[in-house]
C-alpha cells in the first residue's frame, strides 16, 4: 500500500469515434453508427465521471480527405458545441477543446471558451495546436499552412492574446446598481489594445474572466518550437511516449526548456496518452488486442503511415524491414509522432507489418496488456519516476475499453492511494492542483 501522502495520477480521456483503434468500427458490437449522436459523446463523458476522470478531450482536424470508403468522418462535431453538450449531463468532469491557432480568431476563441467556462462552472480547458496539413488550410483561404516557424511564431501571439482577453474583467465589475443607475466599473474594463504582426484586438472581451482565474491551458507540441511554446503559456501538456525512455527525455527536454524561460520556478505536467487492454488475465487481455489486429485494414494502416511519416509506402512489402527513414532533424512533419515511430524501429526492428501493429491503435503511445495489477505497477512507476504526472487514455474501442478502465484499473489506483476517491474540488484547476490565476 502506498504511502497516503504519496503524489496521486490526473486522468484525461480523448473521445475519438468509436475508439482508436482502427478497426473498432469492424468490432460486431461498434458505436460507429452513433459517432454523429451527440447522446453517444454525452453518455461517454458521463462514463468517465464515474471513473472521477479530471477532464474529457476533443482533439480537430478541420479538413475531411474522403477519400476512400473506410475514411472515418471522426471530427463529426466541432469541440466547442459537443463540450457544451457535455456541460449540461456532467457537473465535475474537465472539459478540454483544441483549438488551431492557425485558422481560429482569438477574440472569438477566447469568448466561446469563456462563456463555456461559466455554463460549466469552471470546468474549461483547451490545447493550442498549429494545424498540420494543407488540407486544413485549403478551408480557411488558404493554399497552404505557414511554415513551421511561422505557425509557432503565431502560435505565441495567439496565446498571448488570449491571456489578455481571459482576464480582461471580472465579474465583480458587472455591479447593476439601480439604486445609483450604474450597471458597470467601467474604471476597471478596459481595451487591451493588441497590435502585433499577426493579430489585432481591441478588446475588452464581451465575457468576464474565468470562475477559475481563467481557463486551463494544455498544449501537445513536441518539436522544439512546441516545447518553448508550452514553457511560456501551458499549464499541463500531453505527450507521447512509446516507452519509458522517451517519457523521460521528453521531461528533460521540458525542464531544460524551462529554465531558460522568464518563470523558472513553473511545473508543467506531463499526460502521455496510453492504450489499455486490461482483463483478468494477460491472455485475456491480449486476445482483445489480438481480435482488433486481425480486423485492421491494411490499407488504411498504410495510409495511416504514410502520414505520419510524410512519404508514400502503400508499395512497401508487409513482411519485410521497414526502409530506411529520415533523421528527425531533417524531417519537415509533426515531429512528435515521427519521433516516436523511429524510436519503436529502434527498439523493436519490425517488419511492415509489426510496425502497422505498434501503431494501429493511439499511433505509438504507451500501450500496456495485462491484468489490473500489472497494468497499475507500469502507471504507478511512470508517476513515481517523475516522467508522467497522470495519462491521456485513448481506449481502443468506445465504450468498451473505457469500461474496462474504470470497472477494473480505476479501483487497483484507489487501492493502491494513487487515484481519487471522491471529486475534491469543482473546477478544472483543482483537479490539477493548480492555483487560480
């Protein structure tokens, strides 16, 4: 049993179709059929509250390839509208939005996430992202994404402003005195008067800050750019991590970034995503694995792939070495995830067809198989070892895995002081044990 005052894990849960497993909408039982009923996404969230989960996500993608038959339309709902759904069937539950700093107008993210902020009492989080394809930009007038560079040198004035629309008043200001015929102290709402090279704002916003100080900022960048960019405005990042290796040099690499940065003396935690399959047994658990890697279509496999790695290998031999790949500090994609396929080749040697394996379901992200209780030691040793402050569970079949998780995970946490037992607190910043701002 763990010592009571022991460190205790933060729990997310990115809700993505009917599970992240390719080949969940193949299982008998799929939910794809309701990936475009926002009762599914409700009953889901409601779900993981059960499990005294810290927050739900929804990660974008603002484009639709539709390219083939098995494209799945998984961004059915944009963030904001499934989260204010979410909102009225919860009362505890985190709620977390991507928004691209790419495409979005900060003024108008800031209100809706405002306003989303006081219909839920304080539950808002939302993950900065820089968008990573053409085809996004091809639906906002544009022929092609900002190089990287640029996307991040937005990216740092969006969020900026954004800070500066968060807490541009407060509520306390809002005085509707009839008795002397004054509604507002307008002495304390002023224009923030914004004028950078990307973004122009007048300001004040036309919603008051934050019932938390203002909302949680998450932020999921792993290149160097990314990670300079979460040391100025993130509260927590997510991450990933294929094993415990990367986890820590990605610690490290935030806290050297950290100390170059003015706050020195912030903490930022850390969620790597992890898959589960869990069961009584180990050859329990891993025949649910092994049913969903049966059912993978190859092709979307391959396609999947390929973009991750930016380069075509529908004609690569299944049953051979995978080819030689780019050093990752000549490759011009998402380096994160590219990261961490070279880190898998590294550990493993795979075939094709193994590689398609490790990453049909999550992409790479941690991936443990066994019983509660081996499940627990590898999540309890992550936290201990300082790499991971909680996970970002990406079940690979809705609901199913996630009930796994909390009929039979959650309870070997509690046992074990790792895990809550009850919602300490209401908002989103005290699920995370951080301070209002």
């Amino acid at each position: 049993m763990s010592d009571k005052n022991q460190k205790q894990l933060n729990i997310g849960v990115l809700l993505y179709a009917c599970g992240h497993h390719q080949a969940a909408w193949l299982m008998p039982n799929s939910s794809v059929s309701r990936i475009g009923e926002i009762t599914y996404y409700q009953e889901l969230a409601q779900l993981a509250e059960k499990g005294l989960f810290d927050a739900v996500f929804f990660a974008d993608n603002q484009s639709f390839p539709a390219k083939s038959s098995t494209d799945m339309p998984a961004f059915w709902f944009d963030p904001i509208v499934s989260l204010s759904a979410i909102a009225h069937v919860t009362t505890h539950i985190g709620l977390v939005a991507t928004i691209s700093s790419t495409f979005s107008n900060p003024f108008t993210a800031s209100r809706q996430l405002l306003s989303l902020d006081h219909l839920s009492n304080g539950r808002i989080g939302w993950n900065l992202v820089t968008s990573m394809t053409d085809l996004e930009a091809l639906n906002h007038s544009m022929e092609m994404l900002p190089d990287h560079n640029e996307r991040y040198e937005i990216a740092a004035e969006f969020a900026k402003v954004m800070n500066r629309l968060f807490t541009s008043w407060d509520k306390k200001h809002f005085l509707h005195d009839r008795k002397n015929k004054k509604i507002i102290n307008d002495d304390d709402i002023n224009a923030i008067n914004h004028h950078g090279k990307h973004f122009k704002v007048k300001g004040p916003s036309t919603t008051p800050s934050s019932p938390q100080g203002r909302p949680v900022a998450m932020q999921a960048g792993a290149s160097s750019q990314g990670i300079a960019l979460a040391t100025q405005y993130a509260d927590a990042v997510y991450s990933v991590s294929w094993n415990f290796k990367q986890a820590q040099a990605f610690r490290e690499k935030l806290d050297q970034q950290l100390q170059l940065s003015k706050n020195n003396s912030r903490y930022i935690k850390i969620f790597p995503g992890l898959v589960t399959y869990v069961a009584e047994t180990y050859e329990k658990a891993y025949a649910k694995k092994e049913k969903l890697d049966k059912a993978l279509p190859v092709e979307t496999a391959l396609k999947q792939l390929s973009f991750f790695i930016q380069q075509d290998c529908q004609n690569w031999e299944l049953d051979e070495p995978v080819p030689s790949l780019l050093p990752v500090e000549d490759f011009t994609g998402p380096v994160g995830r590219y990261e961490t396929i070279l880190e898998i080749i590294r550990d493993t040697h795979p075939t094709v067809r193994e590689l398609l394996g490790y990453l049909n379901a999550g992409g790479g992200h941690f991936t443990l198989i066994g019983t509660p209780e081996d499940i627990v030691d590898q999540m309890e040793y992550w936290l201990l070892s300082g790499v991971a402050d909680g996970f970002n569970l990406m079940p690979p079949v809705f609901p199913n895995s996630l009930e796994d998780f909390v009929a039979l995970i959650v309870p070997e946490l509690q046992k074990r002081n790792l895990y809550r037992t009850t919602y300490d607190g209401h908002t989103f910043r005290d699920h995370l044990g951080l301070e209002k701002i």
